[in-house]
C-alpha cells in the first residue's frame, strides 16, 4: 500500500463501473403542457386524445386476432398429432371465420379513418 491510499479502501469495480455519478449529459426534458383542467402533460399523445369508437375497434380487433391465432394453432396441431379431423377441424374453421372476421373490420375501420381523415383536411 502505497502513501496516497492510506486510509482508503478500495472498491472492487468491474469493467464500465465507476463510483462517481453519472452526469446528465442527454438532451433536456421536454416540456410539458398545462391541459384545460389545470393538469400538466407530456407533448406525446395520449390515448385519452383518441376517438373512443376507435380505441373500442381496435381492441375488438386485438381480441378477434388473438381468438383466430389461438384457433388455428390449437385446431392444427389437433389435427396434425392426435389425427382426430372433427375437434381440430372445428378450431381450425373457427380460427379461419375470425381471421376472416378481423379482415373486415379492419378494412372497414380503415376506411372510416381514412374517411374522417379526408373530411379534416
């Protein structure tokens, strides 16, 4: 141990680590926005900004999609490994009718934005 160390104990640091804090050298916080209610907020969108038929549409969508993924990998593998047509067969129809399903509701809902987009400009 050398003079300069007296009293000093030494950390173990692992490669990358120091002891110091790091400094804040990022861009600055964005400013935020004081909305009717006298409540501050982010610059980002919220999803209290978007239309509620929307939001309702697309988690219709997201439940629509996740039943027909669910049926056609469950009715698959029915079909494939237990070899049994009618159980498999049904989720696979199923998961096909609801793939088909969220198609049309997505064309649709596309349409409608695109629609309402149009009519905003």
């Amino acid at each position: 141990m050398d003079e300069t160390d007296a009293g000093e104990s030494e950390a173990p640091t692992s490669p990358g680590w120091t002891a110091e804090a790091p400094e804040a050298d990022g861009p600055p916080a964005e400013p935020t926005e004081v909305g009717s209610d006298g409540r501050t907020r982010d610059s980002g969108s919220s999803s209290s900004e978007v239309d509620p038929a929307v939001r309702a549409g697309f988690w219709r969508l997201v439940l629509v999609v996740d039943a027909a993924i669910a049926g056609l990998a469950l009715g698959g593998l029915l079909v494939w490994f237990r070899a049994d047509p009618l159980p498999g067969g049904a989720l696979l129809a199923a998961g096909l009718a609801a793939t088909g399903y969220a198609a049309f509701r997505y064309r649709k809902l596309r349409r409608r934005l695109a629609g309402a987009a149009e009519g905003n400009e």
